[in-house]
C-alpha cells in the first residue's frame, strides 16, 4: 500500500462540508486525509483541506520495531 508520509487533521463538521465540496464519499475523504490513497481526486481533497478548511498537515511517525 503506498502511503505519504503526512496526514491532514480536518474537523468532522469540516470533513462534512468537504464532502460535498469535493464530490466525494466519507470513505475517500477519509483515505485522503489520512494519506492512504494517491489519485487524482484525493490530491485535489488534499489541497481544499489545507487551503479552504483550515486543514493542518503532520508528519506521520514511522513506528518503531
């Protein structure tokens, strides 16, 4: 599975709206948020959040064996 290493906190009231602005189910908003898909539309997802809906990106913490 390929994944990035950030992830994008966006509140669920706000994970709501960008549903709708984006076209897209809670599921893909979900994967995309949390960096687990890499299309074009999750790119986009990406992109609203951090830019319209006060999305804040963190680096994702590589576990430790």
């Amino acid at each position: 599975m390929n994944t990035k290493k950030t992830l994008i906190k966006v509140p669920h009231a706000k994970r709501k709206e960008l549903m709708k602005a984006c076209g897209a189910t809670y599921p893909t908003i979900r994967k995309a948020l949390d960096g687990f898909s890499e299309t074009e539309l999750t790119r986009k997802i990406r992109y609203v959040a951090l830019t319209q809906f006060d999305g804040i990106e963190y680096e994702r913490k590589e576990a430790e064996s």
